[in-house]
C-alpha cells in the first residue's frame, strides 16, 4: 500500500534536495555550512565545534584573530634565526675574501685590501672614511676570533631575533655594531686598529638581559656571562674592551627602549623610535670625536 503523502513504497524514505556545491558547481550536495548556510561538498567544509563551516568562513574567522606578539611586539611564529644566520654567513664570506686576498687563512689581515680599507682606525674615520664604523664589524683577526663570535652569534642570536622580530632585531645588532665603534673613537689610542663582531654581540648580551628583565625572570646568568667576558677583555691583551662596552650600553639601550614603552604606547613600530634615538646619540658622539681628531690632525 502505498503512502498519497508522498508516493513511496512502504519503508522507503524521502531523498533529500540536492544543492551545488558554491565553489564546485558540477558537484551535487545535500550539506551546507552551519555558520553562512550556503551548499558546500564535503572537501569544502571543515570540522568546527558546532556542526562544520566552509572553507570561506574559516579563513574570514582566522583573519580577524588578533596575532600572538611577543613582549616586543614582534609576531610571534617567524622563521627562527632566519637574520642570525644571515649575519653569520656575511661575517664568515668577509673573512674568506680577507683570507684570499692575503692567500693565507692564519694570517689574513697581512695583505687585504679589503681589511686594510673596513678596519676600524680613527685618523682615517675622521679623514672620511665613515664605511669603517660599520664595516669593521664584519672583519676578523684570524680563524679562531671568527669561530668564536659567530658561534657566540649563534648562541645568543636566534632567541633575542624570536623576540624582537626580524627587523628590531637587525636594528639592534647594527646600532651596537655603531655603539661599539662609538666608543672605540672616544676612549681607545686614536692609533687603535680595532675589527670583529664582538660589540654587537655584547649589544645583543645587554638586549638578552633586557628582556629576561621584562619577562620577570632572572637575568643573572647572562650577567655573569657578561662579567666573565668583562674579565677576560680586561685580562687579555689586544681585546677591545671598549668596543664591547660600547655594544653592550648600545645594545641594552635600545631594547630596553622597545620593551619597555608604557602599554598604550606599544603598537609595532613605535619601538623604532627608541632605536633611532640611541642612533643619534652614537652618531653625536662619533661627529664630536672626528671634529677633535681633525682638529689634532690639522685638519
């Protein structure tokens, strides 16, 4: 017997109306998303807590998530490292064209133009050869000063990058390269030649110790990282131990001004402003510094 309501056999059950799929057409479904409603196949929906939303919906729920920031402000989740090793690779190919000019790995400042011409010098800053501020900080005396720093680098580098973000990151490491040369100018022997990476690492040093001070945790062993290698600067001759004290006050300066802005005051970039102004005051100090040695120069 059968049912007038619908014109089935006994048993049988109503087939449900078919729909297409919004982003496949040509393919027939009988489902829909619980948020927007619209027809989806199944390859075009996604497990959700109530019921399942298309593919459209979770990606307009993801794009209005607030990103997680670290205390910085940096975004958390990039590639970790990325700029350190960078920085590593540029020091290590400075060194090796050092070590060819000078066909001699052990010894290859004797004869590199290139050495000879970034190497951080004052009477030659001051005469206008302002590339060695910056440039000396990519040379190295020997193999052993460049496993040294870079594996310092390496140390130190990946995790104040994570925290800062890419771009801070590299703003730091330079500025204490600047703060390092900064004070090389003003308190080494004028007739200083001074080379390595080592103020900005002590920059990032100070940087670490800053944001561990922010994040309530206890800076002390970068601390006393800090005072053994005070120690051994002051201990061993031919260490710049200027160069590192410059770095290290440079370096912990402009974190501290990136971490530690008031609340309202901590958006992305305005951390920028902190870096520029310990920027400026490495720049004062260098432009003082060559206008005294020009003048000792008769210049």
């Amino acid at each position: 017997m059968t049912d007038p309501g619908w014109g089935g056999a006994p048993g049988d059950q109503p087939t449900p109306p078919q729909s297409r799929c919004v982003r496949h057409p040509d393919r027939a479904t009988g489902l829909a998303c619980s948020r927007c409603g619209r027809p989806a196949c199944p390859e075009c929906l996604r497990p959700a807590a109530v019921g399942q939303h298309c593919v459209d919906c979770v990606r307009d729920a993801n794009a209005s998530v607030r990103p997680i920031r670290t205390v910085a402000g940096a975004r958390a989740g990039s590639t970790y490292g990325l700029v350190t090793y960078i920085l590593m690779a540029l020091n290590v190919l400075v060194f090796a064209v050092t070590a060819m000019q000078s066909r001699d790995v052990m010894g290859n400042t004797d004869a590199s133009p290139l050495f000879n011409a970034w190497a951080l010098f004052p009477p030659s800053v001051a005469t206008g050869d302002l590339e060695r501020l910056i440039g000396s900080g990519f040379l190295h005396i020997g193999p052993i000063h460049l496993l040294v720093n870079m594996f310092a680098l390496y140390i130190i580098g990946r995790d104040v990058e994570m925290i800062l973000g890419r771009s801070r990151y590299l703003a730091v490491y330079f500025v204490s390269l600047l703060g390092g040369s900064a004070s090389v100018m003003v308190l080494e022997a004028p007739i200083t030649v001074t080379a390595g990476a080592s103020g900005a690492i002590f920059g990032l040093l100070g940087a670490q110790a800053v944001i561990l001070l922010k994040l309530r945790r206890s800076p002390t062993p970068i601390l006393v990282v800090i005072g053994l290698n005070i120690f051994i600067s002051i201990s061993i001759p031919g260490i710049s131990l200027w160069g590192h004290m410059g770095g290290l006050v440079a370096g912990a300066a402009a974190t501290a001004g990136i971490v530690f802005l008031p609340s309202r005051l901590r958006t992305p970039h305005i951390g920028w402003i902190a870096v520029g102004a310990v920027a400026a005051v490495c720049v004062a100090v260098i432009a003082v510094r060559v206008l005294s040695l020009r003048s000792m120069m008769g210049l």
